[in-house]
C-alpha cells in the first residue's frame, strides 16, 4: 500500500468518526423526561402521585420542595429528600416511596405530605444527569397548569 492510499483511508476514517461523535445519538447521554399523574388512592381522598422518568437511569438523589418556598429560598426545607447511590435502573416511583440504594437525606425524617393545589418542584439526579419538574397534586378530573421540566447533563 502507497502512502496516498495509506492518507485517503486514514481521511475517510477520520470524517467517519466525525460523524458518528457529532451527527448520531450513539455517544450522548438519553435525557430524561420527567412526567407524573395523580391518582386517588382508597376511599380517604388521598392522592397517589407517581413520577415517570421515560427511561431507566440509576439514581443519587431526589428532593421535593414547595416551588414557591424555593423561589424565595433556595435552601427551602424539602418535603422529602432521599441521597445515595442506587444501583438498580429506576423509570418510575411513587412519592415517598421507598428505593433501593437511596436513604433519607436527614436519618430517620419521612416524608411530608402533599397538599392539594399546591404546586411543587422535584429534582432528580442521575449521576451527572440533573433535571427537574413542577408538579401539583390534583383530584382526577381537574385540568393542569403548564408545567415545566428542565434537564441538564453536569461539568
């Protein structure tokens, strides 16, 4: 082989990786796309909020605060805040549910109650994958606000 062909092979080679880094999804990380519903749960008026992640990510840290607390104070007290480093692939959960690998931020705390209509914000850590999503707890039926998500991938 003549160091023509040698150069050419090794051009193509290089505008083949260029592509693959810059034009296809192959080496980016999946966003998260965070949803919840609010379902009643028994005959006691209480509502069941469920958060969907739209795909499977291994959790550090999720943190629930009131929006408007947080927008005043972002060292807001949360309602429910959990910490660790789970090892097994989350795409839902309930709220103040128990997930393997992570434990409440504050030992022994639990998790603080809903309230109706009031409008809230969870942040969600997956790594260096960071998003977040305002949520209120409504009864069946009753329209929803325009809500908003955010995802960033971290440094």
């Amino acid at each position: 082989m003549n160091k023509k062909n040698f150069v050419l092979i090794a051009f193509v080679l290089a505008l083949a990786a260029v592509y693959v880094i810059f034009f296809t999804g192959w080496f980016r990380s999946k966003p998260m796309v965070i949803s919840h519903t609010t379902r009643p749960m028994g005959r006691n008026g209480r509502m069941l909020t469920l958060f969907s992640l739209g795909d499977d990510y291994e959790l550090t840290e999720i943190k629930v605060v009131p929006l408007a607390e947080w927008q005043t104070n972002k060292l807001a007290e949360p309602l429910w805040h959990v910490v660790g480093d789970s090892d097994d692939p989350v795409n839902h959960f309930v709220y103040g549910q128990h997930i393997d690998g992570l434990d409440p931020a504050v030992d022994g705390s639990q998790p603080a109650p809903l309230q109706m209509g009031v409008s809230y914000r969870i942040f969600i850590t997956a790594g260096k994958l960071k998003g977040w999503h305002d949520f209120q707890s409504r009864p069946p039926g009753a329209s929803q606000p325009a809500l908003q998500t955010n995802v960033s991938q971290g440094p």
